[in-house]
C-alpha cells in the first residue's frame, strides 16, 4: 500500500494549546504521532503526513501548508474544517491534500486512519509518474471539485474501500466512514427493490471492474430519494489489476426530469383529450397535425377527418360577427402566420352542414424555433351559450335602464298622488306623469263603469285624437284589444300595432297615423277590485319583457291604491253624512216622506242631481213618481209613469226582474222609453215590492263600482224604511182585522149555534108555519140578533110578504116597502138569490129610507139570506144587529149554507105533510116534451117506462129503479157510454121481469118534484113526453106548486086533480120504514129482493149481489141483517 518499513510520522498541529486531546487516542497506537501548536515563528518539523486541527484558521492553515511547501517537503496535509465547508476551495488551492468536514473529535479513528493511507498512497508516487513537479493538487483538484462520487480500492486488499471523495456525504447524505469499514455497507442505503440488483453487480465488479455499470436508487437518512448511476474501471500494472476506480453520477434530476417530462407528455394527452375547448396544431404548410375530439365536435366533424387536413375541413363554412363569410385571408391561422402575433378571443360563427350553427371564441399562439415558425397552436371554445347570455345580459342592461327611467316615472307619480283629492285628479296625474319624459308620448286613463264597460276620464294635451279614434269622450265604451286582456288577466299587456295580429278594427290605422309603435295596457287593480285601465302610447319599439310588466303592474297596483284610498275617505264621508240621514228616515211616517227624505240625501251627500223615486200603486198597478227632482223630470219626462200596456221601458224591467240595471250610457238600451232624453249614465235599483230608486247623469260613466255601491246602500236604506212603514201598516191592519176577525168568529159561533137551533127546530117541526116561526124565535132569543123574520113571495104578488117574525119588530115590516122597486136587503136578496149583507146601516141613511127606520130601531147591521132548495126559492131570512160588522166571506159562505139547509127543512116539512097528512091533493101533470135518460130508454124499448123507485144519493146524484119486460139488454147497457150523465148501469133479472138501475149525476124529473115540496107516486116517460102524479100537503097550494115546477119544466101542464085517498096502515109501516133505514141500507135491501135474493132457490148468489153493488160481501150482509131486523120490528114492536 505505502512503502514504510517504520509506522509513519503523523503530525498534528494546533491553533491554541492544550488542544492535542481533541484528536483521538486509539491514532496513536500504530503510528508515532507528535503535537505542534502553530505559530508563524515555528520552524515546520519533518513528517510524513501533516494533520491540521480546525481550531486553525484558514489563514494559519494556508500558512502551514506554504511553509511545508517552501521547505520542499512534500507532504501530504489533511485538514480538519469543522463546519467551515466554504474556505474548502481556497484551501486545495493552497495545497491541502485532503479535507475532513469534522472536528478532530468528532472523527472516527478509522476514517481518520483511511485518509492518512490515502493521503499517504497519493504521495508515495515514483518520479516517472509525478514528473518533475508534484502530483497532488491536481488529483485534489479533480477529486474533490468534481459533482461525482470518485472511490478508490486495492484488490489485494480484499477490494475495501481506500478512498471516497467528498462528494459522497452530498449524494448520500451521511459520511463514508461505513465504507471504508465495510464495502458492502452500501447495500444498506439502497432502495430495497434495487439492493438485491447492486448486490450481485458488486460480487461481479472485482473479477470484471470494466462491466460494472449500474444504476439505483439511494436513500438519505431523511428518507429522500436519489438516483445514482455507478460506473467503474481497473487500474492493472503489468496486467495485473490492482486498483479499482469508481464513479458514481447522480442522476436524480435527470430521472426526475425524465419522469417529469413523460407526465407532461401524459398530461398534454390527457389535457388534449379532456379538454372543454378544442385544441388544434397546424404546422407551417397549413397542415393540422394534431386535434382534439372537442376541436372535431366545435367543428362538426371527426377526429379522424379533421386531423391531417389543410386548415379547415371540408363543407364548414366559418362568418365572421357581422355574419359575412370570412375570408382566407381573416383566418386565425393565416393571421397568426403573418403577423407572429398572439390572437385573443376571436368570435367566428360556423356553420354545419345541416342548418345548425355554432359560436365559437378562438385562440391562437404562434410557437418558435431559433425565431422560425414552426407550427401554430389553436384553442376553439363553443361559446355560443356564453353569447347568447353576453347578448341576453346586453338586453337586460338596456331592460333596466328602461326600468329605472320607468321606476324614476314612478316615483314621479307617487309623488303627484300626494296631492291629490279625488278620482279624476289622480287619473290625470298619473297620466302627466307618465309623458314628462320622451319615452312615452301619450298616456289615457279608462274608468270601469257599469259591466264590462269604459270611459275615457283622463288623458294628456296630445292624445285627444287617440281617445276620439280608439275610445270614446262623451260615451262608455266596451274593452277591447290589450285593454280587455289587461283587465281579464289582471296583468298589463303589451302589443306591437305593426306585428299584432289581434287588434280591433280601426285601431291599426289610428295607431300608425300617430307613429305609435308600442301600446302598454296597465291594469288598475288593488286588493281585487278592478278601477279600471291606464293606456301608454310610446313611438319607441318598447320590448314587453317579463320585469318591466311586473313594474307596470306595480304602478297600476300603486294608482288603484290611491283611487281605493280616496273612495274609502269619501265613502266614509259619505256613510257619516248617510247615518245623519238616517235618522230622518225613522221619523218618516209615509212612504212619500221616505221618498223626500231619499231625494234630499242623494242630492246633498251623493251629489247627485238626477234623482226620482217610482212607488208602485196597487190600485192601478203602475210605477208612479212620488219625488224626484228638477234634472230628473228633464231626463225621465213630466209624467212618467210604467207599467202593463205603457211601453217597454228600463224602470218597469228593473222592477219586475228585481235586478239593478247600470248604465254608463243609456242610449245604449233597448228599453229607452225617451229616445231624446238628455242622460247618459243611469242607475236604477229595485226598492223591493215597494219601487224603484232611480239615478241619471249628463255625463257617461260617472256610476263607478264605488259610487254604485253608496247609491246601493242609500237605496237599501229607502227599502229598509219602506218595509218598516208597510210593516206598521200592516201590523195595524192586522190588529183591526184580528179584532174584527174575533168579531166574525163571534158571530161564526152564534151562527153555529143557530145552526144546531135549525136542526132541532127541522127535527120538531110538523109545518112549515111551525118551523119558520120557532127559527125566527130560536134566533133572537139564543143570538145577539136584535130582529128576525121570513118572507116569500106569493104567486100571485111580487112584494114580499113577512110570514113569521120575532124580537122588537117595533112596526118595521109596515114602515118600509118590500116591493120589487125597494132596496130593503130582504128585497134585494130575494131578487138576486144571494146573501145581502150590510155591515154597517148609517153609510146608507142618507140614500135609504129603509135604513133611517133601521137606525130609529137599533138596527145597526143587516143580513138577508135567500131560501132555495134546488130550483125552488122557498122566500127569504132576514135578520138584524145592533152593531156594525164587517163583510167576511167565510162568515158568508157559512150563512149561505145555513139559508139552503132552511130551505131544506121546508122542503123535508113539506114533503113529509104531503105524505102523511090527511086531506093532501093528488094531480097529475104533463111535463111536455123532454129529453130525459128515461125518455132515451123508453124510445128504444118503444113503450112507457115507470120508475119503480128513485134514491137521492150525495153531491146531487139520483139513483133510479126501472124495469122492462123483454127489453133489448145490450143496447140499454150500451146508453151508459152515450150519456154523460149516467155514472152507472146495471141489469139484474127476476123471473121474466128485467130490472135496471142507473145511477144519474144530473137531477131526475122525480128529485125535481121533490125540491118543488111534491112528492111523487108515479113518473111515466114515453119517448116524446114525461107524466107524474104527484102528492101534495094541505101547506102547499096547486098554483104555488106548479109555479115552482114551471120555472123547471116550461111546458108544465095540470091534467087533473082530485084529493088523495085515506093514508093505509101499510103507508104508515113504509113511513116508519124510510124513518128507521139508511139510504144505504134500504138500497141493499131493495137490491136483494129485487135480484131474488129472497128466493128459494136464490135466483143471486150474495157474492152477485155485492158486486151489484160495488161493495164487499161481509158489508151487504151486514147492511141486510140491520135492515130486515129494523123491518120487524117495525111489524112486530107494540
């Protein structure tokens, strides 16, 4: 290694005394050292290799060194620099062989002992090699300057590590001290991935040095990375190796720089690839040597096609921004080319193949080689979305520049509402304001009167002729246009005259010859109510957008705010000044003073001067004015007056619908009853059943929905005081009528009870002198009745002559006249057969002689009831009271009963004399022709029909008995159909006779005999006339009793008379049997013994019979079981 047979004399200088122990102990034991602290006077000592503490200076360290140098020894000097690793440079420039960048201390021995060796074998060089000047700077110099780890070895040495350079601890991070120990120590600061690699290439560099070339990956004690490459070569003498040299690069930036590099290139992939704008590369011949897919995509096509053409693809055709194709020349490309400036944000517009077209933004960089172009980069970015929104944003910054100038407008207004007062003035602020700028020229308000109905109330000085043409000034017009759609959605519209194609006729013309090109319709609305309409007229082209409507919409919000505030102030003005009225209303006792005090207030407070009031009168069932004032007899007429066959008119609509009627211009109806009429607007209100509260004006329109509604509330007012005094009318009249009704009901009861007096008297009586004067009687004393008597009128007089009377008479009956001529009520009812009444007897003294002697007797009422019973009049009842009553018709529909059941007992008085009392009269009579349901039988059959028996049933229905010998059957049965009067007809037959019953709803020639007090025995019809025998009572004369029949049967004629036959015993049983059967009973009878019910055998089964008779059979059996049992005892009872 170095030829010295003795160990080497080391020598080790300081700066300072005492500082040998910082060297360690252990360098000593197999080298002699010695110690010098340095002064400049100190003669350098011989050695053979100098150590330098770096407790010296780098002046006293080039110091020692020149002065080893100036006394030509060469030495070799290692010196210790600490931390001092900036004055390296300068020292090997002195001649330091070696430097330790640690103290003496803080050095291992070994390593200190490797660099003696080191230093030492640089120094034992033989002459031909270090030629005549000395070797050792130099190796310092290229050792210790150089970036690469420079590593000695001797292979005899096992090929340990003799020398490592200081470049070591900058790669590696940590001092060489382990090499020189151990080489293979490497290993362990080696990337584990590469240390099995270096390994083996290690165990491989000391038999073939040459081929050692390796690259790994190191890692520092601070866990970073570093690249190496190692490299090495043998050093032979005589072919023998005996060295080997190593250089190790680091090569972390270039691999760092390689990997960098690959991850751009990656990055421009991925960056091409993923890009949002497209990315074209055109070299110099215009050819695109590389785009991305976007780039295809902005440019409508692929890729593949786009890549490798010249510039542009085919069938793109690419305008500039004014829309004009751009020019080769205008390309980004070309431009870029020739000027080799940069281009910014270039708009080109490209149009595809199938219609479409694309916004696009290019940017472009020329790219430069040694001042040469070599190829041009291209960004393309669709922007046609940003364009549309930069050109929405322009359109929105001219919106709300247009909406502050229209915001600056409504301010202007609101400030102008604050001093205003009414409806009008606001209409026409709001107007002026609208027109102070140039903006908009015109401006009209439209008031909403009556239904679906406008009038122009405001507008500016120079919309005169648009009011004219498009509306109206004197006359409510009806919406239209924009204007109608403004108040049917509540939303204000806006319309262009040159483009619309919705525009009511005449508008288009009117609206071009005022060079208007924009119209907004602003609706007047707040908190639902609709004011009307403001109509803007501007000459610009306004844009309808969206905001500026929501601010139109806020302005009409804002004016019909202000309107609403004014009707509210005024309405309360109104309502205050209303309830003051009210009062006025109740004290009002009639209707005409309602009407005055309506009238008044309409005119006072609503400021109305048309006003009238139309009452309706029941009597003539016309509307007539009660009150009205001047204006309105004007508008309406001297006398107006509706009704039936008056016409057709508004007022009599309004009051027979019930409906108010609103017009802002009357003219406008068809139910104009004065075409000329000077109105214009109208308001006519129904006034319940009472009227109608009528209102007009000159001017048009003037009935808005606020006024409407006060005219309203005045009119439910009038109504309100018409009903309360009708209600106190009717309330008296209710009281007078509830007394007078409680009078009647009175007088209902005496009349009931005179009624049972009837029955009892009818039930009692054997005469008719009997009768009449027991009721006359039973009346005054069991009534209040103050007079009562019966009258009649004998056949061969026409005065009445009294029959029975009773009560204070006082020489009534001979003090006034009962002829025909007289207006005594029992004259006048006699003459007409219905009841007279008279109330009240003082109304007529003056005109009646026959009431003065009714008021000289107390007779204050009078009540006559004429006695008829069928056709025959039976005379006249007339009663008299002290006091007044009143005519009811209940009461005298009682009366008239109670006269006919009067007569009725006459009748049943005379029937009953005339079959039970001695010494009657018997006739016959001729009816003469008639045309009877028995004259119709007798005329098929061809001979005299008799009836066998006639029933009187209920509702004035007869039931007759006939039979026949061998009559023809059907054809009786068959008159059912043909005569209207038969309800029934049926045939039973007994043995070989035939009998028929018939049930007639007329009166039969046998009942009428009845009712004229007869009582027939025998009717006979042929089939031109009709004969009877009739019975007669001693009260009934012949003449009276052909007189009544006369009046029934003209051609009555007596053919004989002569008296009746003593009564047999057997007429007393049938007396006593029609006494004690019910008609029903003697019907059922009469019907089974007829029908051979009786029989043996029965000829009728009972089932036949009950179907005979329309009844059930457990019905007939009883009615014949109470029948017979009734018949014996009649025979066998004492």
């Amino acid at each position: 290694m170095y030829a010295f047979t003795e160990p080497p004399e080391i020598l080790f200088i300081t700066g300072r005394e005492g500082d040998a122990g910082s060297l360690p102990s252990a360098l000593g034991d197999e080298r002699s050292l010695s110690r010098l602290t340095w002064s400049k006077e100190t003669e350098p000592p011989a050695a053979d290799c100098v150590l330098l503490s770096d407790t010296l200076d780098p002046e006293q360290v080039v110091d020692v060194t020149r002065s080893f140098e100036a006394s030509d020894q060469s030495i070799p000097v290692i010196a210790f620099v600490g931390d001092r690793a900036g004055s390296v440079e300068r020292l090997f420039d002195a001649g330091v062989t070696d430097v330790i960048h640690a103290s003496p201390g803080a050095t291992a021995p070994a390593v200190i002992d490797r660099r003696i060796e080191a230093a030492l074998a640089l120094a034992e060089q033989t002459p031909e090699h270090t030629s005549e000047y000395d070797q050792t700077p130099l190796l310092r110099e290229v050792t210790e300057n150089i970036n690469d780890v420079v590593w000695l070895t001797h292979v005899e040495d096992e090929a340990e590590i003799q020398y490592v350079n200081n470049a070591y601890e900058e790669v590696w991070g940590r001092s060489p001290e382990h090499l020189y120990e151990d080489r293979m120590s490497l290993l362990e600061t080696v990337h584990p991935d590469d240390r099995e690699r270096l390994r083996e290439a290690l165990q491989k560099q000391v038999q073939d040095p040459d081929s050692y070339d390796e690259m790994y990956r190191v890692v520092r004690p601070d866990g970073q990375l570093r690249w190496v490459h190692s490299r090495s070569v043998g050093i032979r003498e005589e072919g023998e190796l005996v060295r080997i040299v190593g250089i190790v690069t680091d090569i972390t930036e270039r691999k760092t720089n390689q990997q960098q590099l690959a991850a751009e290139r990656d990055l421009v992939e991925r960056i091409l690839e993923t890009s949002t704008v497209g990315i074209v590369v055109i070299d110099t011949d215009r050819t695109i040597v590389r785009a991305n897919e976007q780039a295809a995509t902005v440019l409508g096509t692929s890729q593949h096609e786009l890549q490798g053409c010249v510039y542009s693809p085919e069938d793109v055709r690419i305008r500039g921004p004014d829309g004009d194709e751009l020019p080769e020349s205008a390309f980004p490309f070309n431009r870029i080319k020739r000027t080799g400036e940069p281009l910014e944000d270039e708009q080109l517009v490209v149009d595809h193949p199938d219609g479409d077209e694309t916004i696009i933004s290019v940017d472009g960089v020329p790219m430069f080689d040694d001042d040469s172009l070599e190829r041009v980069v291209l960004t393309i970015d669709d922007v046609t979305a940003r364009a549309t929104r930069e050109q929405r944003l322009e359109e929105q910054r001219d919106e709300l520049a247009d909406l502050d100038h229209i915001n600056r407008i409504i301010r202007g207004v609101q400030k102008a509402l604050l001093s205003t007062e009414t409806r009008d003035e606001i209409l026409q602020a709001v107007c002026e304001n609208l027109t102070t700028a140039d903006r908009y020229q015109d401006a009209v308000a439209l008031q909403s009167v009556g239904e679906e109905a406008l009038h122009a109330t405001a507008w500016t000085e120079g919309a005169g002729e648009l009011v004219d043409a498009l509306f109206s000034k004197k006359t409510a017009v009806a919406p239209a246009g924009p204007v109608q759609r403004a108040l049917a959605t509540a939303e204000t519209q806006v319309c262009h005259p040159a483009t619309a194609d919705n525009l009511p006729d005449g508008w288009r013309g009117a609206l071009q010859s005022a060079a208007v090109e924009s119209v907004a319709a602003i609706p007047i609305v707040y908190d639902g109510t609709d004011h009307g309409v403001i109509v803007v007229f501007s000459a610009a082209d306004t844009p309808g957008c969206a905001r500026k409507r929501s601010v139109f919409d806020e302005l009409g919000e804002t004016v019909g705010h202000a309107i609403a505030a004014v009707d509210s102030r005024q309405r309360e003005e109104t309502l205050t000044a209303l309830y003051e009225a009210t009062r006025q209303f109740l004290t009002a006792e009639t209707p005409r003073e309602i009407s005055d005090v309506a009238v008044n207030t309409a005119t006072d407070v609503l400021d109305l001067s048309g006003i009238g009031i139309f009452l309706f009168d029941e009597e003539t069932n016309l509307l007539e004015p009660v009150a009205d004032t001047e204006q309105f007899l004007e508008f309406f007429g001297e006398s107006p007056v509706f009704g039936p066959g008056k016409g057709d008119s508004i007022t009599w609509h309004t009051y027979v619908t019930g409906e108010p009627q609103c017009f802002a211009d009357v003219r406008n109806s068809d139910r104009l009853a004065k075409p000329d009429t000077s109105a214009r607007a109208s308001l006519l209100i129904p006034l319940g059943e009472h009227g109608v509260f009528a209102a007009a004006s000159r001017e048009s329109g003037v009935f808005t929905g606020q006024r409407r509604k006060l005219v309203g509330l005045l009119a439910t007012t009038v109504e309100t005081a018409l009903d309360r005094v009708a209600g106190q009318a009717d309330i008296r009249e209710r009281d007078a009528a509830l007394e007078e009704r409680a009078r009647e009901l009175e007088r209902a009861d005496r009349l009931l009870s005179a009624s049972r007096t009837l029955m009892e008297v009818m039930r009692d009586a054997t005469t008719r002198q009997e009768l009449e004067a027991d009721l006359c009687k039973r009346l005054v004393e069991e009534t209040a009745l103050s007079f009562a008597w019966v009258g009649h009128r004998p056949a061969d007089s026409d005065t009445i002559e009294p029959r029975s009377w009773a009560g204070v008479e006082d020489g009534y009956l001979d003090a006034v006249s009962l002829a025909p001529e007289s207006e005594e009520p029992a004259v006048r009812a006699a003459d007409s057969g219905v009841v007279t009444t008279v109330s009240n007897v003082a109304t007529q003294m003056r005109e009646q002689s026959w009431a003065r002697e009714a008021i000289e007797r107390g007779f204050q009422s009078v009540l006559a009831i004429p006695l008829g019973y069928g056709e025959t009049d039976y005379g006249v009842l007339t009663v008299y009271g002290p006091e007044p009553t009143v005519r009811d018709d209940g009461v005298t529909d009682l009366v008239v009963e109670f006269g006919s059941a009067i007569a009725y007992g006459i009748n049943s008085v005379e029937t009953r004399r005339g079959m039970l009392a001695d010494g009657a009269t018997e006739i016959e009579v001729s009816l003469g022709q008639t045309e009877t349901f028995l004259n119709a039988i007798a005329t098929l059959v061809d001979e005299p029909v008799s009836y066998r028996e006639i029933t009187p049933l209920a509702d004035r229905a007869t039931q007759v008995l006939f039979s026949l010998s061998d009559p023809p059957i059907e054809q009786i049965l068959a008159l059912d159909r043909e005569f209207v009067a038969v309800e029934s007809l049926t045939h039973t037959r007994r043995e070989n006779t035939h009998l028929f019953r018939a049930t007639l709803s007329e009166k039969t020639v046998g009942t009428d005999i009845l009712d004229c007090g007869g009582i027939p025995q025998s009717v006979t019809a042929t089939p031109e006339t009709t004969r009877a025998t009739v019975r007669l009572s001693t009260e009934l004369t012949v003449r009276e009793f052909l007189d009544r029949l006369g009046d029934q049967y003209a051609e009555t004629e007596l053919l004989a008379r002569h008296p009746a036959g003593d009564t047999v015993e057997g007429g007393n049983i049938r007396s006593a049997l029609d006494d004690r059967l019910t008609d029903r009973q003697r019907e059922v009878l009469v019907s089974a013994y007829e029908s051979g019910f009786f029989e043996s055998p029965r000829e009728t089964t009972g089932e036949e019979l009950a179907a005979l008779l329309d009844l059930s059979q457990p019905t007939v059996t009883h009615h014949l079981r109470e029948a017979q049992r009734r018949l014996f005892s009649c025979l066998l009872d004492d």
